[in-house]
C-alpha cells in the first residue's frame, strides 16, 4: 500500500486546504500520516473534531501543544527572532530562512525524516525544506502546495520577502509537483521559475446550500443580513471599509455578523467606528471561530458573503481566498473588492456576485443599497450560483487526485 506523508507548519482545523485534500485522498487505498505544528491554541478544539472525523490517518504533531508545553513554545519565538536577526545582519541566506521564518520548521524536519513514505506533501512555506529533505532521505517524491504567494507577503525590498525567494529557489525545483490556489498565483510564480510546471488548484468547497438553506425565490426587505469570516478579526482586512458603508446607508436594518477570534481592544476599537459612522452597536454581531461545517450553517442564514480584501500586499491581490468559493457553497452571493485575483473571479463565475472599488465605503454602500431596493438581485445570484457551484468541488477534487496519482506512478 503506498503511503502518503503530509506536513504543515500549520495544524488542521487553520488549514482548511489541508484538510480537503485529506478527505479528497481518503477516498483512494493509502496509509496517510499527517506532521503538524500546533501554533494556534484556538484551533486545538476543532483539530480534535477533525482527528475524529478522519480517524483513519496518523496524526503527529511535531511539539507539544502551547497549552501542555508553553516553554517550547515561547523558547521556540526566542529562537526564530534570533535566526532572522542573523539573517538581516548576514543578508540573508538560504541556511537562516529555512531555520527562521517559520516557528517550528526544524521539528517538523527531524519528524517528517522518522516516517518513511512514497510521496511527501508540504503545506506552508515552513514545511518545505521538511519534505524535500525527507524525499531525499528515502528516494521519494516531494510535492508541495503554494495556496499563498509567499514572497508576496512581505514588504517589498526587505530581508524577509530575500530569504523567501532564496527558500523558494533552492527547493522548489527539487519538488516533484506544484499546485498553487488561483491563476495570477500560477502567473506569479510561473514568472520566477518559468522551468517549472504549476496545477491551479482552488479553494473550493462542497456545496451545501441545498442541505442547510433552501433556494430563495422571493426575497422580502426591509433586512440585509451581511457576514464576513476569517480566522482572526484583525487590520487590514477590510472591515473598516464594511462599518463606514453601513454608516452611509443609514439603514438599521443592515446587519453585519463578524466571525473570527477577536481580541477585545478589537472590538473596541471596532465598535467606536461603528458609533463614530453612526450605525448602532447591536447591528454588528461578533462571533468566535467556528468549525467548517458550522459556519456553512451560518453563513447560509445570511443574505450576503463579504471579502472586502485590499492590496497592501501582492498576495491578497492576487489571491483567490476561502471567502469567493465559501460563501457560494455556502448558498449566498459575494461582494467582493476589486482586487486583480477577485475581479478575474468574477468574471469566471459571473453573477456569483458584485465587485467594488478597493477600500470604498461609499460605492460598497451603494452596493448594499441595491440589494435592498431590488428584492429580485438576490435571487437572481442565488440561482446562478447553484448553476456555477453545485458541481465544481467534485471536479477539483477529481483534478487534484488524479495529480497525486501521476506523481506516484
């Protein structure tokens, strides 16, 4: 039987990715053992939900749990600050990037380089030198996932995005395979590494709308019920952009339900714009991070899905987020900012949704407004997400299979 090894420098339950593909590879005759590093204290409730749905698979995480071993962890933030400091002052080098932008990257080697196997799949830029290593050690096969582009999350010209490219450059080519989540990814990266072969995978999920909410035919004001998710409610994501529109509107009958961990200066913070916009406290909701299927639950009781990204970093530009295909599984329609990665959405999946202008209150709440003067807008994207998404997860899961297969063969 042939064995798979995936490994992550993340956990599961913050790597909905992840846990996709390991239901998509469940359904073939495979040993699976999953390395994880637990970095996210919130996530360690709904990672013991996922062990249990996926009970077949070996999980190991590469250290104790903040929570039953603190002292790793913060000896563990002490020893990174170091290495990158070593880096700035050294220029950077491939030595220093793979020891120091990420938490736990040398547990997760030393335990991906115990468990033999013929294909190693890597998840976050931590976890790259792991299977590569690994693959070598027992004359495997290393395959890695690029969902982000990485070196597009750091300030352009500084040491950190030097040491991801030099990280990318001296492993990347040493991979048997590469996926990446959306098609400007693809383009970013085929651009560096044009010798290199690239599989767009997207951030796909399966259909549940016809499960948890039936299709609206008819939709009635005077409500427009408006939801945005991610793992932390934090800056830089739009958010503020979403409070000033709702302010504009001067509607109270507009609600926004946030989901995510929060912190309370946040939320404070948060709720002094929603005042300062004149849009009243109870019509902003704040809910804590939720399990998969959960928040397809919640989001279908919602009128609309909400990926207000903007473009401080290359990444979220060209970005295809869990947000643009969560929320039509889910059975509603995005209002999605115009980012380069979102409008190309858009125009592949049209009528999913509308499309305004980067961080503009005032055309988003003309967005908003729309919505509730024309009952039939909403129905109409409704039925055209049936139509684009009842399929796709299938599909996808199909492709990403069969790419497995052929790198084992």
């Amino acid at each position: 039987m042939k064995r798979l090894v995936f490994v992550t420098s993340a956990q599961p339950a913050a790597n909905p990715r992840l846990v996709k593909e390991l239901r998509w590879i469940s359904r073939f005759n495979f040993t699976i053992t999953v390395i994880y590093a637990p970095i996210s204290p919130w996530a360690d409730e709904f990672d013991i939900q996922i062990k249990r749905e996926l009970k077949h698979i070996e999980w190991v995480s590469a250290v104790p749990t903040e929570k039953q071993n603190s002292i790793i962890h913060y000896w563990a933030r002490l020893r990174r600050r170091w290495w990158l400091w070593v880096g700035r002052i050294t220029n950077g080098n491939v030595f220093t990037a793979a020891k120091g932008l990420t938490l736990f990257s040398q547990e997760l080697a030393h335990q991906a380089s115990r468990y033999p196997a013929d294909v190693y799949v890597g998840h976050n830029l931590g976890a790259l030198p792991a299977v590569v290593k690994a693959a070598k050690r027992f004359h495997a096969k290393a395959c890695f996932d690029l969902e982000d582009f990485h070196s597009g999350e750091m300030s352009h010209g500084s040491i950190e995005q030097k040491m991801v490219q030099q990280l990318e450059a001296a492993y990347l080519p040493l991979t048997s395979g590469l996926t990446v989540s959306s098609p400007l990814i693809h383009a970013c990266y085929h651009n560096q590494f044009p010798e290199l072969s690239f599989l767009t995978i997207p951030n796909v999920f399966p259909y549940r709308a016809l499960r948890v909410n039936r299709l609206v035919e008819r939709y009635d004001p005077p409500r427009l019920s408006m939801i945005w998710f991610s793992q932390f409610v934090g800056n830089d994501r739009g958010i503020e952009c979403i409070i000033q529109a709702m302010g504009k509107c001067r509607n109270p009958a507009v609600r926004l339900t946030l989901v995510g961990n929060c912190t309370s200066s946040k939320k404070k913070q948060l709720l002094t714009l929603a005042q300062q916009s004149q849009v009243h406290s109870d019509s902003i909701v704040f809910v804590n991070a939720m399990s998969e299927e959960d928040l397809a639950v919640l989001c279908s009781q919602h009128d609309i899905g909400l990926a207000p990204e903007l473009n401080k970093q290359r990444d979220k530009e060209v970005a295809w987020t869990n947000k643009l295909f969560f929320y039509p599984a889910s059975g509603i329609p995005v209002l999605a900012s115009a980012t380069e990665g979102q409008l190309l959405f858009m125009n592949n999946f049209t009528d999913a949704g509308s499309v305004f202008p980067i961080g503009d209150a005032e055309a988003l709440a003309a967005h908003i407004q729309l919505y509730m003067d024309d009952s039939s807008l909403l129905v109409r994207q409704r039925k055209a997400i049936q139509k684009h998404f009842t399929d796709i997860y299938e599909l996808e899961a199909k492709k990403w299979c069969e790419y497995i297969t052929s790198v084992l063969d």
